[in-house]
C-alpha cells in the first residue's frame, strides 16, 4: 500500500497541478524554486509572485469579452481591481500594466489615487469608483479628485443623506453617482439587511424625489454586493434578479443610467480540490442580463466587477519552518512553527479562513494527522483542518533529522497584511517576517528581492515609545 505524502496528494487531487509541481523533491509555485528562496532568504518569509496578477485579470477579462461576442451582448465589460484588498505600491503598479479601474473605499485611497497620478502611474480616463460610508473628508478628498480632471470618477451613494452633504460641499455643480442597494443577507447571518448601501425599497422613490429631475445629479450606475461572492446558488441569483429588476426599473425612467455593477469577487482556491466554472458563471450572467432587457426593451448595461481578492489572492504565500514535534497525548501531534498564525494569516484565525496548506520537501515520506501551532502564548494561535476530512495530514519527519520540514501556507495574498497590521505591533511582539517580490523579466527569467527585512526589535520599539525622537 503506498503511503508517502506524495502518493496521498496525486491520488486524492491529481497533481501537479496549476501553479504547484515538484523539482527535485522540493514544492515548487509557478515554476519558481521555493527551496532556492529558503536557502537564500531563510524562513519565516512571505512572498508576492506578481505575474499572477495579471494572469487573473487577463482570464476574466477575456471571459467576459467572448461572452459578450458570443452572445451579441450590447454594453461593455470594466475591470476594477478594489484597492482595499491590497494596498501595496507593486501589486497596484502592476495591475496599472493591465488597464485596471480602480474601485476606493476610504479617503485615503484618494490620496494614493493622486501620488499614482503625479507619479505619471494611472491617467485621468481611468474610472474612478467610490465606494464605502463618505465622511466629510472622503467626500471632499473626491471633489479634489474630480477637479484634478477624473472625469470618470463615480460616487456610489451608500447612504441616502450622503447626496445632501455633496451638494453642500459642492454647490450648483454636476455630479455623477451610482447608487448601492443593500442586500438582504443569507439566512444564517446575525442580521436581515446588510448595513451598507440604501434598502432596495427605498431607492426607486428617492431617485424620482432627488435625481431624476437634478439638473446637478447625474445617475451612472446600479450596485450591488453579495459578500458571499459570485456563486451559482439560490441565494446569488435571487439577489442578482433584484438588482436587475431595480435597474431596468429605473434605467426606463433615466437615461443616464448605463452601468450595472455586479456583486461580490470570483472566489480563488483554498484548497487543491478547488472546482469553479469561470466561464459558466460568467455567460450565465450576460445571458440573463441581455434576456431580461430585451424582454423589458431596454438596452443592455456596461458591467462593471470589483474584484480584490481575485486579483491578488492566489499571488501570495506564507513560508514557515517546523522547529518541533510535541505530542500531547496518544492522538495529537503538534508541529510548532517560527512565526505566529495569528499574525501573519489572521483569516485562518478571526474568520475560520482556509489557505492552500503545502509541505515543500519530504514528499516522499509517510504522512501523519497533525495540528499547526505558532509561537505566541495565545491558544489560539493554530491551523489544524484542511479539506482532507477536516484534518492536516503532512509527511512525518524526525527531530534528528538533517534537513527541518518547511510548510507554506498558499494564496494568502488578499487582506493578510492589512488586516495584521503590517509594519505594526504584533502579538507577543513576534515579528513580521521578511516580504519578498517575485517577478518575470522581459526574457521570461525569474527575479526576486527583498521588499522589507523582518523587524526587528527597534523597529518595533519606535513604535511603542521606547526609542524616543531626538
């Protein structure tokens, strides 16, 4: 009976497979050498492989186009990639290469928005979508946005006292905004409604009160937003259909109204038996929406998707090293990392999030159920389910061995480092690790450096006062 870890990966899931192969032994991510990086950078590390960015967006985007081709759909398709789910100067400049919109959410996005622009990054033709509760400052920071010439920059309304304050901030000038319906959320949800966005009930009568007759207000845009994402189910199509329905409600009364945002991001893989069908999902939805306006005879609306963690997730890892074994009782085996899960994945902590869980080496020893757990003092600062039933099954190794077992933990790029706090105080001041940047050259070669050492102990002292300024 074959009982390596090896053996327990190719008959359960098939492998290799996209993005994941073996070279001599060892794991690698997109044909990159994940033991050449550990011998060069050494653990614990984190890494940004940035051709994948554009890899994704250049698979939706060509989606949706031969969707529409193939359906003779009238509207366009508009890319936006939500600066929330990663802010960091490289993963935006490299999604600018791909001709992205960008999707903000609060006020300082503006401010990045506008160093992109002096910095000759993004132009002003660019879309613009505003998102989020506006406070004062949000709202002001678009106005200056708008009058460094964003002419395509779009306030999505959240709420329905937010088009007041802007005619307040500025007056007698024409304004271009969408508007966000809130979603009724799924059943096991702790409330009925979600908090943002206007209640889709309230939005065709505030539209004929306040918009229609605005000579101020232009109305470019429906949103909507299912957390959960895009997905063929029940409750997605439900929301989906009502959005719809609103929109071609009010697109017969406005005709300004050309754009209909969908809701919610693709979801990425978070496990190696992973299965989604894109391109179903994707012709599914220009089908229904060119059906339904046809049969309401209204032309077909330019869609537009938010997509963050799409974007970027599958372009991030997380890569530990296994300094111990501890075996609790006769069922529990412990592998002790050298860094903090909390810290450096909190998802697989506050929210039960689950990444891609590899070893890199010994492959070729057997497997053994285990548990994951960090070096803080916290109880809760471990992994111990995957999708192999609800257990962590990794090759057994010795403490005596030469060569430590390392793990990486895959497509942690969306969210990890700003929900963290990156550069910040961690837990039980444990440190964040190094940051590495991959990239491909013009010729195809492979190149990587260091984007930021792991802190270190003054770096954190700073910041708690400590070292004081001189």
């Amino acid at each position: 009976m074959k009982n390596t870890y090896f053996d327990l990966i190719d008959q359960t899931y098939y492998f290799p497979q996209e993005g994941f192969d073996l070279r001599d032994g060892y794991l690698t991510f997109h044909g990159v050498s994940l033991k050449h990086l550990i011998e060069k950078y050494e653990t614990p590390f984190r890494f940004i492989y940035l051709p994948k960015i554009g890899d994704q967006i250049k698979r939706a985007r060509n989606l949706f186009n031969r969707s529409i081709k193939k359906n003779k759909y009238g509207g366009k398709y508009y890319y936006c990639y939500c600066t929330k789910c990663n802010h960091f100067y490289h993963v935006i400049n490299e999604a600018m290469k791909h001709d992205v919109n960008i999707e903000t959410s609060s006020s300082y996005d503006i401010d990045l928005i506008l160093h992109l622009y002096n910095e000759k990054k993004i132009n002003t033709d660019r879309v613009i979508l505003h998102n989020g509760y506006k406070t004062d400052e949000y709202l002001e920071k678009i106005i200056k946005l708008q009058d460094a010439g964003f002419d395509n920059s779009i306030i999505i309304l959240d709420s329905l006292k937010e088009l007041d304050r802007l005619h307040c901030i500025r007056p007698g000038q024409k304004i271009k905004i969408g508007l966000r319906m809130a979603i009724n959320e799924q059943a096991q949800s702790a409330y009925y409604t979600s908090r943002l966005g206007i209640p889709g009930s309230e939005i065709l009568d505030f539209f004929r009160s306040e918009i229609k007759d605005n000579k101020d207000v232009e109305l470019k845009m429906l949103h909507f937003f299912v957390d959960s994402g895009i997905k063929d189910t029940i409750y997605y199509w439900g929301e989906f259909q009502r959005a719809l329905k609103l929109y071609i409600d009010m697109k017969k009364e406005c005709d300004s109204l050309q754009a209909f945002n969908l809701g919610g991001g693709f979801p990425i893989r978070n496990h190696l038996g992973f299965e989604y069908d894109y391109e179903y999902m994707i012709n599914a939805i220009i089908e229904s929406i060119k059906q339904t306006c046809t049969n309401e005879d209204v032309p077909e609306p330019d869609i537009y998707t938010e997509f963050g963690k799409y974007t970027v997730g599958e372009a991030g890892a997380i890569i530990f090293k296994v300094l111990e074994q501890k075996v609790q009782n006769d069922t529990e085996t412990w592998y002790i990392i050298n860094n903090s899960l909390m810290n450096t994945i909190p998802d697989a902590w506050s929210i039960h999030e689950k990444f891609i869980l590899l070893p890199l080496n010994k492959w070729k020893n057997e497997y053994q159920r285990v548990n994951i757990g960090g070096i803080s003092c916290d109880s809760s600062d471990y992994y111990n389910s995957e999708d192999l039933n609800q257990e962590i099954l990794l090759p057994k190794y010795s403490d005596k061995d030469k060569e430590p077992l390392y793990i990486g933990f895959f497509h942690t790029g969306a969210y990890q480092d700003s929900i963290s706090g990156y550069g910040g105080i961690k837990h039980c001041l444990i440190p964040s690790p190094k940051h590495v940047i991959i990239d491909r050259d013009d010729k195809g070669n492979y190149t990587h450096y260091v984007y930021r050492d792991e802190q270190s102990a003054l770096d954190m002292f700073k910041i708690l006062g400590y070292e004081k300024k001189k």
